[in-house]
C-alpha cells in the first residue's frame, strides 16, 4: 500500500490505514464491482467495510448521537454544546477516502498546524 498523504502520519494513523488491507466490501457496487464510483470511503468509526462513495452516506452515525461525538483516536465523547465539538477529517490512500472525527487533542496530535 502506498500512503498519499500531505504529511507524516502517527504511528495510530499508519496502524488503522494499514486495516483498508483487511477490509469487507460494504456494498453491492463493491461487491460486483458494478457501478462503483470512486473514491471508495473506508470510515475509521466503522472499520472493516470499504464502501463505494454514493453509499458511504449509510456509514455515517446519526447526527448528533454519541457515535457522532466520539473521536475516532481517543474515543473520547466530545460536547459540541460546550465547545468542544467533533472535527470532521479525511485523508487519501490512493483511490480510497479515509473519513474519520477528533477531537481537538487529537486533531492537533494528527493534522500539522
């Protein structure tokens, strides 16, 4: 697997992109390998399924709900109402989109200011 990364990944990124290898097809379209529209998305809140990107949307945790709030690196639960909200990050591993959430500690330790 090559990394395309803009930056120098920790140690915990390079370990959970290193589980897209070892990953289920989550849809049908990846299944068949009809229809599937890239970038395929692999979520590091749902690890385990690749997904192609229209059905990526089934992935994702009701807003607002615990999931929602939970950093995908500490899995601590953020309180958006008290400031301390989820942030929404994303990287690429050649044609596969790996979405996941931080916290403000985490995004800090992951994304280079």
């Amino acid at each position: 697997m090559t990394l395309t990364l803009d930056h120098e990944p920790t140690a915990w990124l390079r370990a959970q992109l290193q589980g897209i290898d070892d990953a289920q097809p989550g849809c049908r379209h990846i299944r068949t390998g009809r229809g599937v529209k890239l970038p395929a998305v692999f979520a590091l809140w749902q690890p385990g399924f690749v997904t192609c990107h229209p059905c990526a949307a089934a992935l994702l945790p009701a807003t607002g709900s615990a999931s929602d709030r939970t950093c995908d690196r500490c899995h601590r639960q953020c309180i958006p109402a008290l400031g301390d909200p989820i942030h929404p990050a994303a990287t690429q591993v050649g044609a596969i989109l790996v979405l996941l959430g931080l916290c403000r500690q985490c995004l800090r330790r992951e994304v280079p200011q």
